[in-house]
C-alpha cells in the first residue's frame, strides 16, 4: 500500500465555518505534510509533523490548526477562513527525515477548498 | 533559503519527440537531493526522478533522464519519445532534510 488518502475531495465552506481536512497513510511513514496550491502554482509548505510532532510551521495564520493524533492519521482544522485560502490542501508523507533519496515524498490527491 | 527557478512556464512537444524541462537552484549545502514531479491535471502528484547531489552519475528512469551539473546547479530534465500521457505540469523540487522546496513549474503540453 503506497496511497495517501485526503477527504473529502472537495469542500466549500462559508467564513464562519468549522471544518476539518483530514490525511491517511497505512506505510508507516513517520513524516507528515500539509501543503497549500494555488492553481498554476507550485505546492507551498505549511506545516510538517516528525513522528507525531509539530516540527516546520510555515508562519501559517492560526485559522489552520494541524493535528496529528496518531501516526497514521494527519488534520487540518479550519476556522474563520478566508476567500483567498481557496486552493488544493494537499497531504503528503514520508518515512522519515533521513536524508536516504529513497525516501520518496507520497502525496495525496488534494481537497479541493472554496471559501465563500 | 533555498530557491528553486523553473524559466519555462510552458512548453510543448510533438508527440515521439525529445523535449528539455529546465531548473537551476540555489543553496549553499553539499548534500541535498533533487527531484521532478509531475501532476497531470485534476491528478495526483507523482514522483518522475531523483538525483542525489553527491553522485556525479545522471539518473535515468526508462524515458526520462536528468542533467545534473552541480556546479552550475542546474537539474534538466529530458523526456525521449514523448507520450500524450507525458502532458502535465512538471515541478522541479530541491530537498535537505525535513522539507522540499518546489520550483514555479513547467506546462508541457504534448501534440499528437
């Protein structure tokens, strides 16, 4: 099994919404990413988790919150968004930060987010 | 900070042509690690190649091979006989331990 799975696919929130993006992996991958892509634009990191742990924050406003409750399972919780976080949240992982080029970086599909 | 510059916002290929996809970066390490991803439209992102810094050897996958000079740092990447399924956005990507750093993209369109 090489998939991460993202849902839900798509999303469409108001900015008063709570909502939850949520990233799966069963590889036993102990580094976890959330990254940001605008259309026509590369990813842009925002948060990475190392063995459950928040290591990298991209200076990310505080209306995503990241969660990692377990090591299979990474969230991004989304409060007050705003129209311009519209973009694909894509989820990727890792085995781990060792340096091995091998270590191929997995990416999920994306959750496609509109703020209206 | 690393940074990652693709020149080529898009280019296009005959189909069973050859076609060069640019990168150059920048950094300061010895030891990092190089990739091409490719993400067809509306479709998961995918690893094309990867290239560590410390091996002087181009790395080669079936079609696509890269040319790595280190001291110019730059990593082009070369597609032989292209396939209308090669059409997608291909990121350059430069990594050091934690994180990846993607360069702009190029969008390589294919014709029949």
């Amino acid at each position: 099994d090489t998939e991460v799975t993202q849902t839900p696919k798509h999303l469409v929130m108001g900015m008063t919404n709570k909502k939850s993006l949520k990233c799966e992996q069963h590889m036993g991958h102990r580094a976890m990413y959330w990254y940001k892509q605008k259309a026509k634009k590369p990813p842009e990191l925002m948060f990475v988790y190392s063995y459950e742990k928040l290591s990298i924050n991209e200076s990310v406003p505080s209306r995503f919150s990241p969660e990692c409750p377990n090591s299979s399972l990474l969230n991004l919780h989304l409060h007050a968004l705003q129209p311009e976080d519209s973009a694909l949240y894509l989820c990727a992982s890792r085995r781990d930060f060792s340096g091995d080029s091998y270590n191929e970086q997995f990416f999920g599909p994306g959750t496609r987010l509109t703020v209206l | 900070a690393q940074t990652v510059t693709q020149s080529q916002p898009e280019m296009s290929v005959q189909e069973a042509e050859t076609v060069t996809l640019s990168c150059t970066y920048d950094t300061s390490e010895s030891d990092y690690y190089l990739f091409w991803y490719k993400q067809p439209p509306s479709r998961q992102m995918i690893l094309v190649i990867r290239q560590e810094a410390y091996k002087q050897q181009n790395a080669t996958e079936n079609r696509f091979s890269v040319n790595f000079q280190k001291a110019a740092k730059s990593f082009s990447l070369k597609i032989s006989d292209s396939q209308l399924g090669d059409a997608a956005m291909y990121f350059c990507a430069y990594r050091r331990a934690g994180d990846m750093r993607f360069g702009a993209g190029t969008r390589l369109t294919v014709k029949p």
